[in-house]
C-alpha cells in the first residue's frame, strides 16, 4: 500500500562550508527516502540551513560581508555539497525565508495563548558556542564548561521569554517508556529518559537584543527567538499547506547525537503543546529520530585547528579517486549510524572499496556477465522450471536486508546487501559452470544456473540502489530490468527475462592502486 513518507535532517548553520559530518546526517536520510521509494511509498526529503545564529553573524562580520550574503552563498555550498553526492531532497528550507519567519511567529503566537509561552526571567549559566541554557545541575557536572568545545560557560541575567517545558514531563515520559516516539539505536532511549526523569524545568526560547539577526518574537520586537527553536520549527514550514500536509508525521528525523535532546524531548514537547490548538490536531509526534554518532580522524576528534577535520574538498578528492558511489558507500557502511564513533581513514577506505566493491560486487558482476557473454553471446539464458534452493536463500537475505532498512539500521542493510553478492559467488564455486559447459549435454543446466546468478543480481543491485543509485541503476539497466526514466521497485519492478541482451559489459569498481 502507497503511504507518505516524510525523511528530515538537521538544518546545518552556515557559519562555514559543509562537512562529512553534514553529508552524512543528509546521505542517511537520503538512503531511508530512497528505501521508501523501492518499497513502492511516496518519499519527501527535507534538507535546508540554519541561518538565525550568533555564530553565522560573526563568521560574516570577520568577513566584512552582510550576513545576508554570507547567508546566502553558504546556503548555495550547501545545495551544491548535497548534489554532488546525488542526493535527491525535495525542498531545501532557509530559514532566512519568509515562508519560515510566517511559520515560526505564527506558532509562538499559538503557543502564547495557551500559556506554554510566557515572559519571565532567567538567572544561570549559558553555553555560548551551543546558544544554550545549561541547568545548574548539568553545569556542574561539566565543570562549568561547554561538553561539547569546552570552553567556559558564561553566567547571565535576562528577561526571555520560556517554554513551559516542565508542563510536558509525565506525557514525554509516558511516550518514551512505551516506545511511541522510537529513538534509534535504542540504547540512546534509556539516556533520554533517565533525563526527563530527573526532572523538566521551563527553558528560555528568546534572547533580548533588538538588533539580532533572527525572528522577532510576536509583538515585542525587543526578544529574538532563540536559533535552535526556530531550526525546529522548520519540519513544519517545509509542509504546512494543503498539497503537503499529509506528509506528516515525519516517518524519520535524522540528528546527530548532540542535538538528540531537542529532537527527542523540546521538540515533541512543543508539538503536544500545540496539538492542543484548534485546527492543530494533525500535528502528532514523529514516529522515529535516528541519532548518530560523530566521524573521528585516524582515532582523533577531528578539528580544523588539528589539520584533521575532513572538509568538502577532501570529500571531492575522494570521489574523484573512488567515485561518488564509492563515497556513499563506504559513509554510510562504515560511518556512526550507531551508537558508536567511526574513523575516517584513508586506509579503511581503500579497504573497504576493494574489499565490498571491487571484489565483492564488481567481481561478481562481472564474472556472471561474462560467463552469459562467453556462453549465451551476451542473452539472458531460459530459467529453470521451478524456483531453486539458491534463489529461496536469496529471497530471505534480500528479506532480511529489507527489514533492517525498515529499522534504519543502514550499515546492518548493507551487509546483507552485500551477502547477496557473497552467495552468487558461493554458488558459482559450488555449481561449476565454467567446467559444466564443456559438455554440450550441460548447457541447459550452465544456462539454468546463469539465469538464477542473474536474478540475484538484480536483488543485490535493488537492495544497494538506495545507497549507490547510480551504479545500481545502471547494473540494472544491464539486466534489462529497468527502462530510461524509471525508478528501481521491489513492489513493480521486472524479474530477469528470458532472451533479453545484457548491455553493459565494462568493469564495474575496478581495483584501486594507491599510486606511490
């Protein structure tokens, strides 16, 4: 059955240039759109910027450019970052625009009738690098420095206006404990919840600066909405019209783990309180928040100042020498989709390349094709009568793969993936048919085996597609399964057919050779 599902990102601050750490969130949420679309559901991927930031303002003004322009020109970067590894977002939201400026002053106005919104006044330690408050309690345990740069946390005073978050702790609670609102991987639930149960205080959602680059807080032009509740508005901004708004609740919110708290517990909170509100009784919460862990450099946190940080240039570099699918893979097999870091390094790149590319997938590629080519005169061989034991084994992998998709658990998918191509080679050393075909009476059966590899490979080839779309379409272009302009199904999509001509005989992920 056709649904709508609804795939977001963090939206990235635009005081500098992307980053791996920013193709990744994206590139996984690319990789869940793509799997709805395979799974025969219509898919919606948000992506965008965050602009309303003291750090973007600065990083223009030591520029000596209008923070408009900086604005801007990084959200272009950002655009064409994302392009460039084929990611296919619908809408890209800014939140300088003025669709999102209507949007977010329209729900502090809502959230001011109801009381979640109110003037009061603040007295604590706040994180500058983060524009966050910080709980007495939680300054302490991080020494009165940021636990993300470490620097000190500053001690203020101030009139803001507060979300009446404490409002929200037994629902939260409740919702968590009985998984309705999921976090993956799991083990960042009891985290989570261990918090929420130590208690909610009400949190400062406003700043007192009139001359702030940011979004005025309904009628009192003197307070700017805090920027990190302005990002969080904009999952709504991007689909709150009458062509999108069955598009929510999102079906995934990709996060780093640092961000986790907002999306798991101030967001939701935000949309029970406005759930409330008349003509808001669609606004139920996300189904699931993937948060992943962080990209570190040869076992270091990487760091510009380090000369570690992996920056969009080394990112190009790579995909001229591995291919943007290449990238894509290796990001997102051997990235933190989990609970843990990863390590970039280029030797487990290389590794990962010639050992799942080259010598698995393109390996197998290209000795099927090339036995049908040597033997069949490049046409697809006549299957056997009955479905074999190889191609039943082949079914559940490709099953399994599927369900852990379905369970955003991509690294996990891919290496089921992966074992489809294992099993083709398996049954290729076990069966022979390289040594079979020199007896003619044997032909029937090397083409019954032939077709069968065949097969596999076109479920080997979908189950990869939505992370190497470009490469898996054209290997399924080669086994006639697939037409000019149409898009990969598990649901609609051709079986290998008898007396169709393979097309495409080059080397697939040809052996990479460090050059010395």
């Amino acid at each position: 059955m056709n649904q709508a599902q609804y795939f977001t990102t963090p939206i990235y601050y635009v005081n500098d240039t992307p980053h791996i750490g920013h193709v990744f969130s994206t590139l996984l949420a690319d990789i869940g759109a793509r799997t709805a679309q395979l799974e025969g559901n219509e898919k919606f991927l948000l992506t965008g910027t965050d602009e309303h930031s003291t750090k973007v303002t600065d990083a223009a003004q030591a520029r000596g450019l209008p923070v408009e322009t900086w604005a801007r020109d990084n959200a272009h970067a950002f655009r064409q970052a994302f392009g460039a590894f084929t990611i296919d977002f619908d809408d890209f939201i800014r939140t300088s625009e003025p669709r999102h400026k209507e949007s977010v002053c329209l729900r502090i106005e809502q959230l001011m009738t109801t009381g979640d919104v109110y003037l009061g006044e603040y007295v604590g330690w706040y994180d500058a690098g983060q524009e966050e408050y910080v709980p007495d309690a939680k300054a302490k345990q991080y020494e009165y420095k940021s636990p993300i740069n470490k620097k000190p946390l500053v001690q203020r005073t101030e009139k803001n206006y507060f979300f009446r978050l404490s409002r929200y702790q037994k629902p939260l609670l409740t919702l968590l404990e009985t998984g309705e609102l999921k976090i993956h991987p799991s083990s960042r639930t009891a985290e989570i919840i261990a918090r929420v149960r130590d208690g909610l205080s009400d949190i400062p959602i406003s700043r007192h600066s009139a001359e702030a680059w940011g979004i005025n807080v309904p009628g009192d032009p003197s307070h700017v909405v805090y920027v990190w509740v302005d990002a969080l508005f904009n999952y709504l901004t991007a689909i709150d019209n009458a062509e999108r708004r069955h598009l929510w609740p999102a079906t995934l919110q990709v996060v780093g783990k640092d961000i986790l708290w907002f999306h798991a517990v101030i967001w939701p909170a935000m949309l029970l309180a406005l759930k409330q509100i008349d003509g808001n009784e669609w606004l139920s919460l996300p189904r699931n928040i993937l948060a992943h862990g962080f990209w570190i450099r040869e076992g270091e946190k990487m760091s510009k100042s380090m000369g570690n940080f992996v920056g969009i240039k080394d990112l190009h570099k790579y995909c001229g020498e591995f291919g943007v699918d290449g990238m894509r893979f290796f990001l997102a097999s051997a990235g933190p989709v989990g609970a843990s870091d990863a390590d970039f390094a280029q030797s487990r790149l290389i590794e990962s390349y010639n050992a799942n590319l080259a010598n698995t997938v393109g390996n197998c590629f290209n000795r099927v094709i090339g036995m049908v080519s040597r033997y069949f005169d490049g046409v697809v061989p006549a299957s056997a009568p009955h479905a074999s034991e190889f191609i039943q084994n082949i079914a559940e992998l490709s099953r399994v793969s599927r369900e852990r998709a379905q369970a955003f658990q991509y690294d996990k998918m891919i290496s089921s993936a992966l074992a489809v191509f294992r099993a083709i080679d398996q049954h290729v050393n076990l069966t022979e048919p390289y040594k079979l075909v020199k007896q003619a009476d044997n032909f029937a059966q090397v083409g019954h085996i032939l077709h069968d590899c065949l097969e596999a490979l076109r479920h080997g080839a979908l189950l990869l597609w939505p992370v190497m779309p470009t490469s898996m379409t054209k290997l399924l272009h080669s086994l006639g399964c697939l037409k000019d302009g149409e898009l990969p199904s598990f649901i609609h999509g051709r079986s290998v057919s008898t007396g169709c001509c393979i097309t495409e005989t080059r080397v697939m992920f040809p052996r990479y050779q460090e050059t010395r």
